[in-house]
C-alpha cells in the first residue's frame, strides 16, 4: 500500500513538471530567433540506410543518435550565449511523440521543443518548417541537418548574425558541404511565403549539384545567396566513418560490437568471488570482448588469491585484479580506471547476472534518452530454483513484498540501487565525473547527477538475483526502515560521513 501510494503521489507531482513543459514549449516557440534540426528518430533499420551494411542496423541508429546530439550539444552552447532569444526546435521523422519527450525532455543543457516534419518531399518539409516560424513571430531562422558532426556553435552564430545584419533584403544564408549539397540554410522573416515555397521546389536532392541548383534558384526570384565560408563533410556511407569519429569522439566498434568492462568491488568476498566471475563470463565465446575487473579494497580472507586463480582459466587480460582504499565508491572508479570497455557495469558481488546480460543491456542503452541502465531486482530466496529452501514462509512473503516494491520504484520513479547492476556508457561515466567516494550512498548521488542529463532505463527481461543474506541475519523490518532512514536524511542534507557514522554500526556486514 505505501509503494502504491508513493506511486500515485509520484504521478501527480510528475504532472506538474509536463505542465511546465508545455509553457516552456509556448514560450520557446515565440523567440526572435530560431534553430530548426531536421532528424529522423534513430529507430534500428530505418536510419542511416547507407551505414547499416557497415554498422549494422543498431550501430547505424546509433550513428545518427550520437550525430544528432553532437549537434544538440552545440545547439546548447549557443543557446547559453544568448538564452533569451534562441528558440531550437527539433522537427523529426519516425518515432512519436512520446519517444521525442523520452529522448530530449531531460536535456539539461538545452531548451528545445519538437514536432514532426510535414509535406510530401525534403522541399516542402523544409518550406513548411520556414513557413510555420515565421507566421509564429520569429525573425531569423537557421535549419539544419542532423548528420555534420563537424557543426559548431559559432558556425550557427554567424548564420544568425548574417540574417540579423541583413533585415532590409531578401536573403539566403546557405552553408556548404563538401559533397556538392548544403548542410545549412538560413532565412529571414523578409521572404515572403511563396517564395519560399519556390525556393525549395526543383531541386535534385541527394546529388552533388544541390547547392548549385540551390544558388540558381534563389537568384532567379530575386533572393541573395551567401556562403559561409566552412566547408563541412557530411556522413553517409562508410568511406564517412572516419569524420564522424573525429568529430563525435565515437570508435565505430563502440556503436556495432562494443567492449563491456564488468567492475566487481569486493571486500573479503572468498565465498562469492569465483561465482560472480564465471557467471558474468558463461557465454565468453559469444561475446569475446568482455572483461571483468575485481577491485579489491583490503580483503584478508584470500579473496585476490582466489580471483588470480581464476583468471588462469580464461584468455590473459579478461580476468583483472586490481588493488584500492576501501570503499565501494572508490574502488568501483579504481576498477574502472584499469577498464578498458566502451560500456561499463557495476556488479556487487552477491549478484548474479541472467545469461542474456550484455544483449539485454546493450538493448537498454540504445534507446534514446537513456543514460544508465539496470536490472530487475531479484532474490535467491525467489528467483533462485538451487538455492535451499529453508527459510520459512513468512520471510519468503516479506521478501516478496521487498523484491515487489524495488521493482515498482525502480520502473515509475527510475530509482534503483547498485544491487540492480548499474550500467552506462564510459563516456556518460566520465560525463558525471564517476562515482561519488563517499562512505555509502555513492550509487544514489551517482544516479541523481545521471538524471540531469536523461532517463534510467530499466531492463525489460530477467532480473538479476541478489542474496538475501542482509534481511535473512538482521530481518526484513530493520534493514529496509534503517536504509530508508538513512535515504531520507541523506535527501534532507546531513552528509555521507555523518550517515555513515549513524549507519555503520548498525550496518550489516553485506559483503564480509
């Protein structure tokens, strides 16, 4: 009932914020200037055609979301330069509009708002776009696509500065690429609305000749057309994959196989070491470009001899042994220092991850707005069919009600903890500045700084299975009202230290 209640409180305060962005849509939609991205919504096998045969459908669709942001990250530069009279739009193609709200509505270092692209080509669809900001009030609009990473704030500027400096005359800001077409233009409120219907019509899209054709159409009704002096490589084929991992910091074989770094911190974790390993590398065939990290903070029961014994039995380097100062916190970044993954997993010891892991969480991280994932939760003493059943049956129902209300939090609230296996990007890792090394709650500060900037996704599939060892030795009431209590007061402002000098006495020993 009080996870119910939490839920329904949680719906109701979550109104507030969509009707907040509804307002702050009306009020970016009547700014003097405006920034129009035209993409299409990365859906796997519908983006970026021309790279799928070398990305494949998810590594093209990945393509296009990395593109597309770079670009928004610019958008967002230059929005901060002059934040009361930039308006930036998104006018996307495919997904909906759920999908728009899911990828860009956590943007935390961009105001935007989008609609869907309208008309029967790319002409009219950017006709119209034109068309509709001018009759809503805006002076000076600039479109652009969404695939040249090469794009730079003060490349947007200047084609805004151009048609601000030209409000007498008929004009079109046009910004060339190297493959003969154009991946800018520019227009000011001057230009009526017909011609800018014209404008657009008559051109063989996708040839080298568009900006060509573009130049002639626009002296022909009487509209002046200016060339910014960068010329910019767009990425269509895969002779292009070298420009866009120059401009996007993205390796092509992080967006069609990437390498997983699994981190595992442990402390005096013998009984539960060689498990954890074997289980997060039952299918290394498979999924060759895996590896664990075992971050060990001081273990004096044998833990690393067991880990470098263990490493014996898979290829040199997957198996990592790695030393740190105690501390959850800190020696999950240690581990992920001597990663070498594009994506990255934090697993606790006494977790198990289900066999279909990495396709599971790679699924997770495709989806556009998500910047971290997790798992289901789930208990041995329930989803475990080896595990002893001794526990009586009212443990097994209070630990149902546990394993209920994680779930519940986790998928409506986006707050799991480090016992669903936290997972992300390097890059969004680094992004954040890694984990907080406090005493505890450094997976709870982790997950408030990712939030800034997207969604915690959680994995639709099997869960992973954690033991119940805390709730079976000190019983389900106190462990769950003690880590609420801390939770709590930790959101209300007391600091880590001091928490942990109120929790640690009475913590139990999870991983000793």
């Amino acid at each position: 009932m009080a996870y119910r209640t939490a839920v329904l409180l949680a719906s109701a305060v979550l109104g507030i914020p969509a009707s907040f962005s509804q307002y702050k849509k009306r009020s970016l939609k009547y700014r003097r200037q405006r920034l129009i991205v035209f993409s299409r919504y990365p859906s796997p096998g519908t983006t970026k055609s021309r790279l799928i045969p070398a990305l494949g459908e998810q590594g093209a669709a990945l393509a296009q979301l990395h593109m597309t942001n770079a670009i928004l990250c610019q958008a967002g530069k230059l929005q901060q330069r002059s934040l009361e009279n930039l308006s930036v739009e998104v006018r996307y193609h495919g997904g909906t509009e759920e999908d728009m709200r899911y990828w860009l509505g956590r943007k935390g270092d961009l105001h935007c708002w989008w609609r869907s692209q309208h008309g029967e080509d790319l002409g009219q669809k950017m006709a119209n776009a034109f068309k509709d900001a001018f009759t809503e009030g805006t002076e000076n609009v600039v479109l652009v696509g969404s695939d040249i990473p090469a794009i730079t704030a003060d490349i947007l500027e200047e084609a805004l500065q151009i048609l601000q400096s030209t409000q007498e005359e008929d004009i079109c800001v046009l910004g060339p690429a190297i493959d003969g077409g154009y991946y800018l233009v520019g227009l000011n409120s001057r230009t009526d609305s017909s011609r800018i219907g014209e404008l657009f019509q008559g051109i063989r899209w996708g040839t080298d000749q568009v900006l060509q054709q573009q130049a002639q159409v626009g002296e022909q009704l009487g509209i002046r057309c200016q060339l910014l002096k960068h010329r910019l490589q767009d990425v269509d084929t895969a002779d292009d994959l070298g420009e866009f991992e120059l401009r996007t910091g993205v390796h092509r074989q992080e967006v069609c196989s990437p390498q997983w770094s699994v981190i595992v911190p442990v402390l005096n974790e013998a009984q539960n070491v060689r498990d954890v390993v074997n289980n997060v590398l039952q299918d290394l065939p498979d999924h060759p470009h895996t590896e664990v990290v075992v971050a060990d903070g001081g273990s004096t029961d044998g833990t690393p001899d067991i880990v470098r014994d263990i490493a014996k039995s898979y290829p040199e380097g997957t198996v990592k042994l790695v030393s740190s100062p105690k501390g959850r916190g800190v020696q999950l970044n240690t581990g992920t220092q001597h990663a070498s993954g594009d994506y990255l997993l934090f697993l606790h010891a006494d977790t198990q991850l289900p066999s279909s892991w990495q396709q599971d969480a790679s699924r997770t991280l495709c989806r556009p707005g998500v910047v971290v994932g997790a798992f289901q939760f789930g208990l041995d003493v329930l989803e475990d069919p080896s595990h002893p059943s001794t526990d009586s049956w009212f443990f097994r129902v209070q630990m149902r009600l546990l394993q209920w209300g994680t779930n519940i939090r986790a998928k409506y609230l986006e707050l799991p903890y480090g016992d669903q296996a936290l997972f992300m990007t390097r890059r969004q890792f680094l992004e954040v500045g890694g984990f907080p090394e406090f005493p505890l709650l450094e997976d709870v500060e982790m997950l408030s700084q990712l939030k800034q900037h997207g969604h915690v996704g959680i994995v639709e599939g099997k869960p992973v299975v954690t033991s119940a060892r805390r709730w079976r030795k000190y019983g389900y009431l106190k462990v769950t009202l003690m880590n609420t209590f801390i939770v709590l007061a930790y959101k209300l402002g007391v600091p880590p230290d001091t928490l942990a000098a109120w929790y640690f006495p009475r913590k139990v020993p999870d991983k000793e």
